[in-house]
C-alpha cells in the first residue's frame, strides 16, 4: 500500500471540490483518504457527495458536529457560533441539508466513528474533529498557544495531531517536537481572497506532513448553489474566497485578512 | 437558553424548601482562561451597573504589580492555560500596563476589557503595532452602554459616549478591531433592532466590520443598588443544573487572579468567602454555586468570555 494518505475536512456538500480532490488523491498515488468530517451545509445537493464517499474502501469518514446532528436529525449544527446573524444563515444551510439529505445517508453519518488513530514513524496519530476533547472546539492558529497545545496531546496520549472545523489551515510545531495540524476545509476558501480549499498530504514513513492547495470547478459550484436558491452571501464566498458569515466566531487576527 | 426552560412559578413557590437545599458543586475541568485582575476595583469612570462597584476610589482590590502578574502567567502557562483577560477597575490606568500586555501575549491570546477612555491616538497606534507583530491574537473589548450619549452616559456618567466611540475609532484606524461590549441594562439592545442600531453607529463611523458582544448585568455591586439585587428564589440548588451544562459554566475552565489572590470568576471578587487562596495550582478544585449570582450564568447562559 502506499505511504501517502491525504487528510482532509469539511465537505460542506461541495461535491465539486471532494471529486476534484480525490482525482487529485488517485493521481499522487494517495493510499488511503480520511475526511475528519463535516459533510454537510453551505453548499448544494447535499447527497451528491456520499456514492464518492461510501463507494470506496480507501475512503475513511469521521463524525463531526455536523454530521452529529444530521445524523440523529437534531434541530440545529450545534457548530458553536454565538452570533445572531451567524446562526440565521447557519439555520438556513443546516435546515437546507437536513431535508434534502436521504434518510440512508442519515443513518450512515450517525454511524461513523468520532476519531481515528495510528502509529506513523513511531509517532502517536490522532484525528479529530474540532479538539480531542470537544467535537466543537475552535482550534484557531492565533488562539492555540503553545502550552495548551502540549496539553492536549498530553491529556489526547499524542505526538501528531489532525484537526479541523474552523475551516482556517495551519500547522505548529510545538517545543516538545510534537505537531498540531488543522488540515483547513475543501469546502469553501479559507478567508484569504482566493478560490483554493486546502488539505495535507501524510507520509506515513517519515511523518511528513505537506499543505497542498486544491483548485477546483468552483464557477460551476457557485452556478448550482444559485440554481438551489441558496444564500446569495455563500456563493459570494466561493467566487472570492472571502468570507461573508460566520464571521463572529473569528478570532481578530484570522478576521482581519478577510473583507467583512 | 436556559432561562426558557426554568419555571419561575415553580421556583418562587418552592422557595423556602429550596433555601434549605445545598448548592450544586461544579468540578473544575482544566485553566482554560486566566483573568487578572490588573487594576483591581480601580477605575477612572464609576458606572451604574457596575457588578463590582469599581471606582476612583474603591481600592478594595489594588494594582496588581508586574511580578504578580509574571507569577500568574506563569503558573497558567505550566497548566496549559488557553487565554487570559485583563480586566478591573480599568486595565490602561496601571503604569505598567503595556509591559503586562507584551508578557502576556508570549503566553497566550489576550483579551483587554477597557471602557476606552485612556486610549489616545499613541496609544492606539501601540496597540495596532503589537496586534501586527503578535504571535497570538490581541483583542480590545470596548464598553458602550448605548447608542446616543443620552442613553450611554446614563449609565457610563456624562460626556463618556463620544471618548468611548472616538477610542473604537482610533483603534480601528490604527487595526485594530475592537469588541464593543453592551450590558442590556437597556435590555431592547440585546434585540435585533437593537444590535442594528450598535452595529449603523460603528459604520457611520467608518468600521465596515462591527463586533459585539452583549452581556446580562449581574445584580451585585453598584447594580444592586441601580435596579435591585436577586430575589430570594434566584439561587441554585443541586439538581438545577442541566446535562452538560456543568462544562458550559465558565468557571468549570478559568480563575480570577487579583493582588489579593485567586477567585473562582470575574464576578465574585467581592465576596470574601470565594477567595480560593494564592495560587492557581491551589484553586484547580471544585467549587460551591452557592451565590445567587451563579443564577445568572445558569439563566442568561454568561460567559464573560470574547
């Protein structure tokens, strides 16, 4: 099998971005896939993501918030915002998904695991949604420091930790050696004025992680989510890669590289 | 939010079986949050609400020096603590504020709860600079209490409204963008129309990314006497507490350092009862919610956190 395994996050029913990403994955010669979760919201025809998703044995899918609640057919994302305006536009792709999800792909979000972990270069891997400890967690770059850091991979048993849900990427080496890594989203940009959506690549020999960038069919993304009536704030996102909501949960560093 | 799902009618009728009720004990899960205490109750503005009765001249709580912050930060570091607030009384009268400022941010995110009066435009333009080359964010958390100065200075004292929003101002040009923070005395702020009228206010003045936070007062300190203190059915007792909402409470994950020692939250530094001793490794232990103010957190779902 082969050493490289992609790692990724927050699909946000962007089918376009997933597809390209696993042509991207085949042609690199990638062994395995694991998406942390995150499925659903802000995009379109949310179950246009899952034959991609559950049709392959090289695709590994964990439960994040998102897929929690659409699972068990809760009434909200439960994504952690705190906002008005942000939950008005989050109720709107949250109630988008849940009826048009099919009621098997539910079933099957319910079901996934809420952690994946391994043993590569004789480092202890975890992936996780937002932090080991809470499904919901913002793990922001300029709002991790360091000493919480070693603790959660002290209280996690871990030396390489992959995160994601704030749809920002980064990745800290800590003083101890050990790696936190937020492998970012392929659903929407990451605020920073262009089209791309992020993911890492993993060496499993050596432990070596690669940020990697992926373009993708985001015109015809946009199309779609216009022709599904969604808001037009979410397709403005995808044509320019800045963010209109969730802009609340922002720490000031991240928000002040973006537009709004 | 809570406050849906509580019978009041429930309540004030079992109120005297209640009182004889034990309060509920909330573990302590890990120093998410460290606040200090920088200025103690001093403060250069005497506002009504304030929970804490901070002003010119209650020293009840004194300046923390330098060293006692240095010791905070670093017993919090140790702990893996996640991010610290300054608050008091108010943070930019300590003549080594900007000293604190730069410690703290080798350690972790800051937040700084200022009324913004103290912020000229050098001090701005500090603060910006320090925002730009900080490794971890730097947020300034600015208090106004309405959006005309006749409903602010109602309750911040005279001729505060336009200091307040000249130093939003500054700091916005200077980039930084600050947290302008409401407590709902005027309790319509909190609703949309409310929030729409905070957030044309700051556009009208050239902030095209407002940020707000609105907070429920707390009817302690100078409050108490504002509006009126809490009702003899407003207190906690064990059982009250819903699932999963031990880990919401804030002070299941932060301190409060003050020059007189540790305290559970920023609320109760008044109380001498919740004084939990010198050292935060001490206060890492489970507490008592046994204050009524503790019913406020529980009802209005508080943090005192951005």
């Amino acid at each position: 099998m082969s050493n490289l395994i992609c790692v990724f996050g927050g699909i946000y029913n962007n089918h376009q971005s997933l597809r390209a990403l696993l042509a991207e994955g085949d042609a690199l010669g990638v062994g395995a896939f694991y998406c942390l979760g995150d499925v659903g919201g802000f995009g379109p025809s949310p179950d246009r993501v899952f034959p991609m998703l559950r049709s392959r044995d090289d695709v590994f899918v964990m439960q994040g918030n998102y897929d929690h609640s659409i699972g068990n057919r809760l009434e909200d994302c439960a994504c952690g915002y705190v906002d008005p305006r942000d939950n008005h536009f989050a109720q709107i792709s949250y109630d988008y998904t849940l009826a048009r999800t099919h009621d098997d792909n539910k079933d099957w979000l319910r079901a996934l695991p809420t952690e994946y972990r391994h043993v590569w270069a004789g480092q202890r891997v975890l992936m996780a949604h937002g932090s080991p400890r809470k499904t919901n967690e913002f793990m922001w770059e300029s709002a991790c420091p360091d000493g919480f850091l070693e603790y959660i991979l002290n209280e996690a048993d871990a030396d390489l930790l992959f995160v994601t849900h704030t749809g920002i990427p980064w990745i800290r080496e800590l003083p101890s050696g050990r790696r936190v890594v937020n492998v970012g989203v392929i659903g929407r940009p990451p605020n920073d004025g262009t089209t791309l959506v992020d993911y890492v690549l993993v060496d499993t020999d050596t432990a070596a992680v690669t940020p990697r960038r992926l373009s993708y069919d985001h015109l015809a993304l946009a199309q779609e989510m216009r022709d599904e009536a969604l808001p037009e704030e979410f397709v403005e996102t995808i044509l320019t890669g800045y963010w209109t909501t969730c802009l609340e949960i922002l720490p000031a560093k991240e928000r002040a590289r973006g537009t709004y | 939010m809570l406050s849906d799902l509580i019978n009041l009618d429930t309540l004030i009728a079992r109120a005297h079986e209640r009182a004889e009720l034990p309060p509920p004990t909330l573990a302590f899960n890990h120093l998410d949050v460290l606040w200090l205490q920088v200025t103690g109750t001093l403060c250069n503005l005497a506002c009504l609400h304030c929970f804490i009765s901070c002003g010119p001249k209650n020293d009840s709580h004194p300046f923390m020096t330098l060293d006692q912050v240095e010791a905070a930060l670093t017993e919090a570091g140790q702990m893996g603590v996640k991010e610290v607030y300054f608050t008091g009384g108010e943070p930019f009268m300590h003549p080594e504020i900007r000293a604190m400022i730069e410690r703290t941010l080798e350690v972790a995110p800051l937040s700084i709860l200022t009324n913004g009066i103290l912020i000229d435009d050098e001090t701005a333009a500090w603060l910006g600079q320090t925002f730009a080359k900080s490794r971890y964010n730097l947020d300034l958390r600015v208090s106004l209490d309405g959006t005309t100065a006749e409903e602010n200075d109602a309750i911040r004292g005279r001729k505060t409204f336009e200091q307040i929003v000249g130093a939003i101002v500054r700091l916005w040009e200077h980039g930084v963008n600050p947290v302008v923070t409401v407590t709902t005395c005027h309790t319509e702020l909190s609703d949309p129309a409310g929030r729409n009228r905070f957030i044309d206010l700051l556009k009208s003045r050239g902030i095209t990314q407002p940020r707000l936070k609105f907070l429920s007062p707390f009817k302690i300190g100078r409050e108490e006497r504002r509006d009126e203190g809490y009702k003899n059915y407003e207190r906690l007792v064990e059982g009250d507490l819903l699932e999963g909402e031990e880990d919401d409470l804030q002070c299941s994950s932060c301190r409060m350092v003050t020059a007189k020692g540790v305290f559970p939250c920023p609320i109760l530094i008044e109380v001498e009862e919740a004084r939990m001793g010198d050292s935060l490794k001490d206060a890492a232990v489970p507490i008592k919610l046994d204050h009524p103010a503790c019913y406020t957190c529980h009802v209005e779902g508080v943090t005192c956190r951005t």
